[in-house]
C-alpha cells in the first residue's frame, strides 16, 4: 500500500507539471487577441505572454508593474498540491475508479489554475473533459446518477447565474465558465453525491471569498472555479456516497 501511495503521488508530482503548463498554454490565444491578461492580486492588465510560460523549474517570474506581485504560477505549488490529492484518493479507491477520479483530480488542477492565474474557463477542457467522463462514470455507475448530477449542478450554478446577471448586470459572481465546471462536477460525483459537493464549495467560497477581499482589492473578484475545484476534491475524500 505504501508503495502505491508513494507511486501514486509521484504520478500526482508529474500531473501538477502538466496542468500548471497546460493552464498556461490554454491561456496563449487569449493573452494574443487581448494583448495581455489579468494579474491574479490586483486584476491589472499586466499579464504578458513572456509570463504565460511556468514550466517545470523555469524562468523566474515575472513581476506585476502595477502592485508587485509575482504574475507566475510558483514552483513546485501545483505539483505538491496534486501529489498530495492524489495519496488521499489512493486511500480512498482502488482500480476502475482510482483511474478515473484521478483523471479527474489532473482536469480539475488545470482549471483551477487557468481560474486563479488566468481568469479562464476554458472550453477546449470543459467541453471534451463532461463529455469523456460522462461515458465513463455512466459505464462504472450507470447514466441516471451521472446524468442527474449534472443537471442538478449544472441547472443550479445556471439559475445562480441568470439571477445574478438580472439583479446585477454585468456585475454578477459567476460566469458561464462556472456553470459548465458544475454541470462538469455533477457528472463527476453524480447524484445525491453533488449536493454535497454544492454544500462544500459554497463553505469553501465563502472563505476563500473572505481571504480575497483582505488581500485583494475590491475590483479584483474571485475567481469561482477555485473553489468548485476544491469543494469536488472534498467530496471526493469525504462522502461515502462517491
């Protein structure tokens, strides 16, 4: 078993590579079209293209003109933070669906870095990441859970979304980004599992919205996907009903 462990958050380490690259990639045709991205502490637009390339053990990063703050994704975060995610699913699973939350776990890292660093959802993930892993988790499980979890996620973070866009235009918390990434999350955990799933991530946005507002400015809103992100990996380790 330790062995396991230990191989599994090897392949964790190597994953975390690949979505902190990956994010960075996926973000090129936007910092090209825009000209820049936005920097992660202050939202400027600061983030040029010789920033967009964090690879393993790469160049320094490059500093925020406008507030100071490092524009890079730091070495080694993401590959810690997903080593680390994967050991306590190896704890948690084994065979067919190990393979398969650990797939997941890897989407998930990517987004959640394109979310925070990037501002990005990005569809070219979404779109094939739901659809892959619809089949997949209907052919473990059956469609009806996978289905209905997605239309609960989905339909719920979208009627969120309507509101917000109709009380506050143009202002609201949430993006169709995060819309998809809960349908995404729903096929993932399925259902009764993605109320679960719901419950933790709005515990987990509300203190990480908390952290956001005493170290951002007020302009600088949170990016949601971080905290879907992290409420899916939560309940993946903590309801038994996955």
């Amino acid at each position: 078993m330790n062995d396991l462990v230990a191989l599994w958050m090897a392949l964790g380490l190597a994953c975390g590579a690949v979505a902190r690259v990956g994010a960075a990639y996926l973000a090129l045709p936007t910092i090209r079209s825009l000209g820049h991205g936005a920097c992660p502490t202050c939202a400027g637009p600061v983030l040029r293209r010789a920033t967009l390339l964090p690879l393993l053990g790469g160049r320094p990063p490059t500093d925020c003109p406008s507030c100071g703050a490092a524009a890079s994704i730091p070495v080694p975060l993401a590959e810690g933070a997903t080593a680390v995610a994967f050991g306590l699913l190896v704890g948690r699973f084994a065979g067919t669906a190990l393979i398969l939350y650990s797939v997941t776990t890897l989407v998930l890292a990517l987004l959640f870095l394109s979310d925070v660093y990037y501002r990005l959802l990005p569809n070219r993930v979404l779109a094939p990441a739901t659809a892959l892993l619809a089949v997949a988790f209907a052919l473990q499980r059956g469609p009806a859970p996978v289905l209905l979890g997605g239309a609960v996620g989905g339909g719920l973070f979208l009627a969120i979304y309507v509101a917000g866009e109709w009380l506050f235009p143009g202002r609201g918390a949430l993006g169709m980004g995060d819309v998809k990434l809960a349908a995404l999350v729903g096929v993932v955990v399925g259902l009764p599992a993605v109320m679960s799933a719901i419950l933790l991530t709005a515990l987990i946005g509300a203190g990480l919205a908390a952290l956001w507002l005493i170290r951002r400015p007020a302009r600088a809103h949170l990016p949601y996907g971080t905290a879907l992100a992290l409420g899916t990996l939560a309940t993946l380790i903590l309801d038994a009903r996955v």
